[in-house]
C-alpha cells in the first residue's frame, strides 16, 4: 500500500491553510461540503470562523455540521442553529446543518468490522465533494479528535451519533450513555463509520488538520498545521 503524503507547515495563518491545501494538488468538484465543528458553547478552542474564511471562500463552500447526541448547546436543530449563529459561523458562510430535518440516508458499510450501516444527515447527498477542516486535539472517549472524528461522529446525524458511540446497539441519546460498549468497539465503530462517508464521496476529499492551542484569529501565534 502506498504511504499517504504529509506536509507540514510550522506558522498556521489563515494564508498558509489555503497554500497546503494548493500543494495537495486536488481539485473538489462540484459543490462543496466544508466539514467543521461548529463550537461548543463556552469553548473557544475550535476553528473559528474568521481564520477559516480564506480557505472555504478559495473552495467556493458551504459549511456543514450535524447534531450532536448529549446535552448542550447543540443536541437540537434549533439550538444548534442558535450556537452557529452565535459564533459567527453566517456571518461569512453559507451553514448547513445536514441533520436539520429527517429522515436521516443510511450507508452501508458490507466491510465494517463493527458496524454494518451508518446514519447520515439527508443533506450529505446535496454535495460532490467535502473537504474536512479540523482541529487535532485530544478527546476523552476517542483519544485524538481530528480528521476520523470528523467523518466518522461529526458526518453522522445525532441518532447515528447515539449508534457509533453505542457500537451499534442504540439510536437514542437519551439512552446511550446509561450503557456504553468497550472502549475497542467505540473505535472501531468510529473506523466504520468513516469509511462509509470516505467511500460515499468516492475519493472527492480533501483533509486539514490543525494543531494549535488557540485558534481565535489574532489572538495568539500558531503552532503547527499538517495535512
């Protein structure tokens, strides 16, 4: 198997995001999905949209996001699109939230080790391609959050959500977290699960991630971005 191409870039401006992603080569046809998380209420570190505005206009794309499956600030379409709103995220993109209404498209995953389908937003198949911006940190259940959490958790709709994290045995957020699987299966459940978008966009991706402790625009030297 060939080994995957990285490049690294030390100074993280919003400039240097768009040059990496011109030395991938890769052009994303048709209309594009840009895939971020959105922002946790309260939680500054993630993307903000001010740093990420070069990057999606230069790809001509729409932000998309899903619902998530435990208590908060976006766990329902109407306060998730509150919490977009809130951090900025319309002010300079288009923002879809792909899971806003049902029903959710289920991809099947005929290799999945854990995992035999996936529960998507409907709204993933208004796109040709997706790029996958994404802030690489740790996490308290997968270990790093990055590109294979964006696919995997972040693609899935809030009940395909409750079905990864539950290694397929539960749809309800309500309910999951009263019986989680072991650790194992959540991760391979989370593998599945990003096949299916993977194989679903049929090669039409592209993926950034961003290492940084800080990520307000202006707000604090970066540190490092690798493709």
């Amino acid at each position: 198997m060939e080994k995957a191409k990285v490049y690294l870039i030390k100074e993280i401006t919003p400039e240097n995001v768009v040059q990496i992603y011109k030395k991938l080569g890769k052009e994303l046809p048709g209309k594009v999905a840009v895939k971020v998380h959105s922002g946790e209420e309260g939680n500054q570190n993630y993307l903000h949209p001010e740093f990420m505005r070069p990057m999606v206009e230069y790809v001509n794309g729409t932000i998309v996001e899903c619902n998530t499956a435990y208590g908060g600030e976006r766990n329902t379409t109407k306060k998730h699109l509150k919490t977009i709103k809130r951090h900025g995220w319309n002010k300079y993109f288009n923002v879809d939230l792909m899971d806003a209404e049902g029903p959710d498209i289920v991809v099947p995953i005929p290799n999945g080790k854990i995992l035999k389908e996936d529960f998507l937003g409907k709204n993933i198949k208004n796109y040709d391609s997706m790029f996958v911006l994404s802030h690489f940190k740790g996490h308290p259940m997968g270990g790093f959050g990055g590109a294979l959490k964006q696919l995997s958790i972040g693609c899935a709709s809030s009940e395909g959500k409750a079905w990864i994290h539950s290694a397929g045995t539960n749809k309800d957020q309500y309910t999951l977290w009263n019986n989680l699987p072991e650790q194992d299966k959540f991760l391979e459940s989370m593998a599945d699960a990003a096949s299916a978008v993977v194989n679903y966009f049929k090669g039409n991706m592209a993926f950034i991630n961003i290492m940084a402790n800080q990520l307000g625009f202006g707000t604090k030297e970066y540190e490092l971005i690798y493709v």
